[in-house]
C-alpha cells in the first residue's frame, strides 16, 4: 500500500464498546460478504495515520484476523464514549488522537484531512452537522486529558460537556455531505453504497 500525506502525529481511535442495542448485535463484528466492515475502515485509516489503535469493552470478542490491528480493554467500563476516550488518551504517544466510532460507513478521509488541517491551533476540531457536533469524528489533543477524566467522575459523559475549557474548531459539515452512523438493521445498506 502506498501512503501519501499522512496526518503526522495523530493516532486514530476506533470505538468499538457500544452495546449496539437497537442494532441487536455488536456493531464492531458487523460483516457483509464475508468482510468486517471494520477491518476495511481500519485499511482505509491506514491510509492517512501512522497509528490506527480499537479501543473495546473486550479484546476476546475479536477473531484472529484482528491480530493485525493494536486492540486495547476501555478501563471505564460503562462510562460510553467518553470512557473510550479517555481509556484512548491515556495510552497513545502521539499528541492528538482522531476519534471515530466503529459504525460510520463508507468513510471519507478527505473529511478528515481537512480537520487535520487546523489540528496544530486548536485542542479539538469537531464537524457539526444540522447544529449538532460530531464528537465521535473528531480530533483531539493529548493535553484534554485531564478535564476529560475529571470529568469521568460525574454522572455527565457527554463529551461536548466541557467543551468550553478548550480551544474548539468547529466545521461546518457541507449540507452535500453526511456522516450517518449505522444504528439498526434496516441502515445497513448504508455500507453498500
């Protein structure tokens, strides 16, 4: 595989813990053809990040062919997102990590090169789309660390919670593009396309 331009200094993080409830089976072992879907969004990673690491509820549940990809064990256990963010930070080398979720089909790494962009000015650069912020498709400096995990200690685990202790790049998402996360059986097509 030939890599060009790849966004330096960034690890990209794949959650992979959700319970997948209206989905009815875990997301991140979602196959179609015989293909994990996550897998091919790892392979497409890989063409902009030095480093591409899941983080899970359990490393067990993944089959032998995910050897090839670093998994690590979230150690806040039902903490959602943010615990998988955390759990993220606390462990990569790099000074900004890129977060996604495991269930955001058919990704578009032009997106995410042009959030790279204003990474060096800012502690997050976040899409919004239809006013909401995309927390899960988002970059983030090492250094948010410690509010992220102050925060682990109160019943609030919505990421954007402290957003205003840190610098924030928000970019508005074209009304031409859509990051649609796939939550129940009848999106799955949404891989196909």
């Amino acid at each position: 595989m030939i890599i060009i331009n790849q966004i330096a200094n960034t690890t990209a993080v794949v959650l992979c813990g959700g319970k997948s409830s209206r989905m009815g089976f875990d997301k991140s072992l979602l196959q179609i053809d015989g293909e994990f879907m996550l897998l091919r969004t790892v392979k497409q990673l890989k063409k902009i990040f030095p480093e591409i690491v899941l983080v899970a509820d359990k490393k067990g549940k993944f089959p032998v062919v995910f050897s090839q990809v670093e998994i690590l064990e979230d150690h806040y256990f039902e903490k959602g997102p943010l615990g998988g963010l955390v759990t993220a930070l606390e462990q990569i080398e790099t000074e900004y990590l890129f977060l996604l979720a495991c269930d955001i089909p058919n990704l578009n790494v032009d997106l995410i090169r042009k959030m790279a962009e204003s990474i060096a000015a800012n502690d997050i650069v976040i899409y919004e789309q239809n006013d909401r912020l995309e927390p899960l498709f988002a970059f983030y400096r090492r250094s948010c660390l410690h509010v992220f995990k102050q925060q682990l200690q109160t019943n609030d685990r919505r990421i954007r919670k402290e957003f205003d202790r840190f610098l924030v790049k928000v970019i508005p998402l074209e009304s031409c593009v859509s990051l649609k996360n796939v939550n129940s059986p009848k999106e799955l097509a949404l891989w196909r396309q």
